[in-house]
C-alpha cells in the first residue's frame, strides 16, 4: 500500500513543495492526502492546491475567542487528520508545539523538521539563533535535522536524519537560510523516501 502523508504547515512551504514535486517525478512513492494550514494566508495552501491536494486551514484564534483549551484545538485537530487516515503526519514549517492530546493519535508517526542540529537552537529561531552564535566565535557550522515527535518538547526526538550547513565568513543571515533550505528540501525527501520504503 502507498503510504499515505498528512502536511502540516504555517508558511512559505517551500519544504511541503519539495515533498510535492517529489511525489510528482516518482521520486517518493507516497500519496499527500490533505495539507491543513493554521494560518489562512500561508502561501503553502497555494501550492497544495495549485497540486490538486486537499487543503484545511485549522485556526487557533476561534477557540481562544470561544474560551476554549489548546487541548479542544489539538483533539479536533487530530479528528481532522484522522479522516484521511495518514500513515505519517508531517510537520514542515508548522509554528504550533503539539499538547499530549494530539501526540497520542499518532505515536511514533509525527516527522518534524528544524533548521539545526539536535540539542542545538530549538525554537522558532533557529538560523538567527545559529547565525548570532556564528559572529560570538561559538559555532562554526550549523545543520538540519530531521526527527520524530514522541511529547511535549521542542525541537527534541528521535532524530531519523540530520546533515551539517557551512556557515561562511561572508554570510548573511539570508545566504545562510538560503543554504540551509535548500539543504532541508533535499534531507526531508530523503528521509521521507527512506522512511515509506
Ligand atoms: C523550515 O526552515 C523548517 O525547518 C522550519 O520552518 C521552515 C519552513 O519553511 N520549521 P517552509 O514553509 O517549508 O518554506
């Protein structure tokens, strides 16, 4: 059976495009059943539909307003996902941390994405973060990883790929984001490939 990818994202997507031009050239045997969005305008829902995929847009601020917990967003969240039954859910770009009671529908099946190495930089602000250890003489290359998402934490898991990114003397923080996407969209189909396989 064709393993089947739920895509969450936040953004851009430059990733989620990888993943789709991927699945289009036969690289990655796999099917994009749904891309859900928390944010309306993210230019990914663009590129999914543009693709002819599925797409939902899954916003917080409604179950704020309605005084509801993260929880209530997280449980219907994975109900939504649950409709198409993924065999992986993937994280690429998607800016919310997930409670325990989304993690428990898909133990073992959330794939995340971080633009740094394990233990390195967690957060939202990776390649800022890696960028200003660069010029404090800290660190002298940064990297990607790819990981599962077991619980709570950040940025933390079983890591399933990860790949260092030279950080140049005349870098800006751009050329190094630049270089460190680019890196992400070959190691998250990579992975992907080695994980449906
Ligand atoms: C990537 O750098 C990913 O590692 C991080 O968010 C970024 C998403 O980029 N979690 P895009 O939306 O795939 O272009």
């Amino acid at each position: 059976m064709i393993p089947t990818l739920a895509i969450l994202i936040s953004g851009n997507g430059s990733n989620l495009q990888a993943i789709l031009d991927a699945v289009a050239s036969g690289q990655l045997d796999a099917r994009i059943a749904v891309v859900v969005s928390n944010r309306k305008d993210a230019f990914g829902l663009v590129r999914a539909e543009r693709a002819g995929i599925p797409t939902r847009y899954h916003a917080l601020k409604p179950y704020r307003d309605r005084g509801q917990e993260r929880t209530d967003y997280d449980a219907d969240l994975a109900a939504l996902l649950a409709e198409y039954a993924p065999d992986w859910v993937v994280l690429a770009g998607w800016m919310h941390i997930f409670s325990h009671e989304f993690l428990r529908h898909f133990p073992n099946r959330i794939v995340n994405l971080h633009p740094a190495l394990p233990g390195q930089f967690p957060g939202a602000h990776a390649i800022a973060d890696a960028f200003a250890a660069y010029h404090r003489g800290e660190i002298d290359h940064t990297g990607i990883m790819v990981h599962l998402v077991p619980d709570e934490r950040v940025d933390e898991g079983p890591v399933l790929a990860t790949q260092t990114v030279p950080i140049l003397t005349d870098d800006t923080e751009e050329t190094l984001a630049a270089r460190i996407h680019a890196a992400e969209h070959a190691l998250l189909v990579e992975t992907l490939r080695e994980m449906t396989r």
